[in-house]
C-alpha cells in the first residue's frame, strides 16, 4: 500500500488530497480538500492570475495540514508527493508545484508532475481497480479534447477545440447574457426553464469528417441573435438554444470518435461534464449504441487533488517519479 499527498493549484482552486492504493486495486481518497476562489473572482467576471496565485500560497499551508488530519496521517507515512505542473498560469502552477517539491525534498521521498488533463481524464475511473481501453471526452473551461485511451499512460489524440473550449463559450455566452461568473452552471439553470429549439444556432463542425471542434461560431451566432433583440432578452431560450448546440456537437463528435476506434466505452471528466443535460444526452446516446458511459462523481469533475493524486499514483506504482528541477509548463500537452 501506497500513500501519496498531491497539490492542485494550476487555476482558481487550490487543492490538496492524499490517496491511499496499490497495483490492481482500487485506490482510496483519504482527504479531498478544496479551497475555492471562485467568490474572489467574480466581481472580475474571470481569473486574475495575480489573485490566485497569492491565495494558492496563503491556503495551501492549512490545506495540508487540514488533508493530513482528516487522512488521519501523519506526514512522514506520505511516499511520494504530486502536483499538477502544467497545463494551467505559470504563476499559479508554480505555488502546488514548489511545495510539493519542497516536502518531497525535506521528507527524502518521490516527487511527480502531473499534467493537469491526464487528471481529468483519469477522474472517471477513480476507485476502480483499473483503466478500461475507452474514448475520453475531457470538457473544461481551458480544454475540449477527443482520446483514444488505451489504459493509463497510454493516450492518442483524436480531437480538440480550434478555438474556444467548451466550458470558455459557456462562460462567455454567460457574460453577454449577463449571467454572474462561471456561466456554465448559470446557463445550466436558467436553460431548464428556456425552450433548446428557440433559435436554431449553428453546430460547426458536426457533419465534418474530422474530430476537431469549434465553439466560436456559436458564440458569435448568440452574440448577433442578442443584438438584434429589442425587447426583453430572452435569456432562459437563448441559453437553452446554446446549450443544445454545445449537447449536440460534443455527443455527435465523441460518438463518431467511438464507431471510428471500435471502443466500447466513453468516459466524460472536466468542469462540463457537471451539466446534467449533458450527461443525460450522452446517456441516451451510449443506450442507443450499445456503449458504456463513465463519468465522474460530481465533486471531482471540477479542479481537485484527488484526480491528481490518482495520476501520480498510478504513476508512482509503475516505480516513475519526476527531476526536482523539473519546471512547470503552462502549455504542457497531454500528447
Ligand atoms: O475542469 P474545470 O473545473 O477547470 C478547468 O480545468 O478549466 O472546469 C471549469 C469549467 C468552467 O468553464 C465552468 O463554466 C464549467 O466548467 N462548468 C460547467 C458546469 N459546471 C462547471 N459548464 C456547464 N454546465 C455546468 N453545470
Ligand atoms: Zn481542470
């Protein structure tokens, strides 16, 4: 058994979690914590970097000890520490990274970087005893990514965003609707009570042979849709509309990525995936075509330590570990 502490501070959230776990069993979250800056945020309607990176530094202290005592160890039962080094603000990665290098240095263990979306990615199979060969659909607000997963570690690209991420156009459609900051989860609610066939915007890229995806030319279309209202703007519609269009290309695109590879099983993580309409769309669509849905339990859709802690686990029980003088990278790929 393996006992791993790892950091996650590469945008607003700074989180610390420990997770216990050996080769072929299903690993346990001890601690998950997470100290959201997201109130912090808003009145900017977006992440100040400078503001993250200064509370990454003021919680991650208490954060720890919080995540030793509700894990119930101590520190020097910890074997190896993690944090994300990339993808995410240069300034912000560099708060989780250091500290985990600084302990794994005092305490003569194992340090690991961990990219970010390998986190997400591996979110959905978290507490199970192994990686499934699968189609992974990463939604955040930074990333729109298609892989072919044939286990951990093991990874192909087959799409992304050309332009906007998914969670990025939620979040901007949110602003112009005037909705507060993250707008995914507002335009989530509000669209429950907006007809989705209001306005037929356009789904870019859907019929198109490729796995790429593209969210700015719905942005523009809702943008150009809001102008031309004179009355009252009927914001639960044009939110339903939208979010229609987003359900309907990120169904299409990643069912077409599962008949192209032959997988059997599709697995969603990131902040997106969160939307229970999205979800419920890709559950009838995976029914429909004899496939397996994966999803991740809500609390680690969004940042978290514990999806990182997994990543570091699994790579720490293949005997890997990272240089200490490894830099963090805020355009790291995943492949
Ligand atoms: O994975 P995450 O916490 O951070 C990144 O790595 O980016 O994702 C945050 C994104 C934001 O864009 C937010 O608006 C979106 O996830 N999000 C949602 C929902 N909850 C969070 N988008 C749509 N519906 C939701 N319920
Ligand atoms: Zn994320």
């Amino acid at each position: 058994m393996a006992l791993l502490l790892a950091i996650e501070s590469s945008c607003d959230e700074t989180a610390v979690a420990i997770l216990r776990g050996s080769k072929g069993e299903a690993s346990q979250i001890l601690a998950s914590e997470v100290s959201s800056q997201i109130e912090l945020h808003r009145e900017f309607g977006g992440v100040v970097p400078e503001l993250a990176s200064r509370n990454h530094s003021l919680h991650l202290r208490p954060l720890v000890q919080q995540a030793l005592v509700h894990a119930n160890v101590g520190i020097e039962e910890i074997d190896a520490f993690a944090a994300t080094t990339g993808p995410g603000l240069a300034s912000s990665l560099l708060i989780g990274s250091t500290a985990a290098k600084a302990m794994a240095c005092a305490l003569e263990k194992p340090f690991l970087g961990i990219n970010h979306l390998e986190g997400h990615l591996l979110s959905p199979f978290l507490g199970q005893t192994e990686v499934p060969p699968h189609i992974a659909l990463i939604v955040s607000g930074g990333h729109t990514l298609l892989l072919d997963v044939e286990g951990a570690g093991s990874y192909r690209k087959l799409g992304g965003t050309r332009d906007d991420a998914a969670g990025e156009a939620y979040d901007k459609v949110g602003k112009m609707l005037g909705l507060p900051y993250p707008g995914g989860p507002e335009i989530e609610k509000i669209a429950r009570t907006g007809n989705a066939q209001a306005y037929d915007f356009p789904r870019s890229m859907l019929h198109d042979p490729h796995l790429d995806f593209s969210f700015s030319g719905l942005k523009t279309a809702v943008l150009y849709t809001l102008q031309k209202e004179t009355g009252e703007i009927p914001v639960a519609d044009l939110a339903a509309s939208f979010q229609q269009a987003v359900i309907e290309i990120l169904v299409g695109k990643t069912l077409k990525a599962a008949k192209k590879t032959g997988r059997r099983i599709i697995a969603l993580s990131g902040g997106v995936s969160l939307n229970l309409a999205l979800r419920n769309a890709f559950q009838q669509a995976c029914e429909r075509s004899g496939i397996e849905l994966a999803v991740a339990s809500p609390t680690l859709c969004t940042d978290n330590a514990a999806m990182i802690a997994f990543a570091g686990l699994l790579r720490f029980l293949e005997g890997e570990s990272s240089l200490l003088d490894a830099d963090i990278s805020p355009n790291l790929p995943l492949v």
